[in-house]
C-alpha cells in the first residue's frame, strides 16, 4: 500500500491510497449455485482511493470518498481465469457528515421538543 495525505487551509483534508493485495485461497460465491462458496486459486485486487473532509463551523465535517477497484481470479481450476470477483463492487464512494461535538444534534433535538411542546 502507498499513500499520501496533504492539509490545506486548516479545515480540509485529502488523502489518497493506491492498493495491490494478492490472496490465496479465497472464498467466493460459486457459479454453478449463489447459495454456497468456493475456495479459489488466487485472487487480486488492485484499488485507488481518495478522501476528503471539510470542517465546517460549528463542529461538523463533510467526508466524501471513492474507491476504484479492479479484481480477478488470477489462478484457479473452477472459475474463469479473468473473472471478476462477485461481490467486489469496482467503484465504490459516499459523502457522509460527522460532527466532533454533538452541537448540531442538540439543536436539532431542542428545536423536536419545542416545536412537539407547542402542538400539544
């Protein structure tokens, strides 16, 4: 794995990761029945992945990522060599929102309970 990571203007954050794992052996869903599993050969996996986080005022942190993933069955006596490993999604990314203090979801539930005080 290698990486690098940068700091830019104290609130956002961008790292980058490129990824070559080899595994031996590995369980997979078989063809012939989805219902069970198979041991392969060999299986490889080549990844880049990029993050980024934003922090905001008042406590929150937009994170968005994305992975692009190549995979195959590199050796094996049952399933295609060259295959795509199922379950192995070839992009894959989400933006999520984190808060550090909770601030956010505090005011959120004040202004529930008030605006649920004034129906009653």
């Amino acid at each position: 794995m290698n990486g690098a990571k940068a700091d830019l203007a104290d609130r956002l954050s961008l790292t980058a990761a490129v990824f070559h794992l080899t595994r031996d052996g590995g369980l997979v869903t078989d063809p012939s029945n989805v219902s069970f599993q198979i041991q392969t050969g060999e299986q490889v996996a080549r990844s880049i992945e990029f993050d980024a986080v934003l922090q905001t005022p008042g406590g929150l942190s937009l994170v968005a990522t994305y992975t692009l993933t190549d995979s195959e069955v590199t050796r094996d006596t049952a399933i295609p060599i060259g295959n795509v490993l199922m379950n192995v999604p070839r992009h894959l990314g989400a933006t999520v929102p984190e808060e550090s203090d909770h601030s956010i979801l505090r005011s959120l539930d004040e202004l529930q309970r008030a605006r649920l005080a004034r129906h009653r």
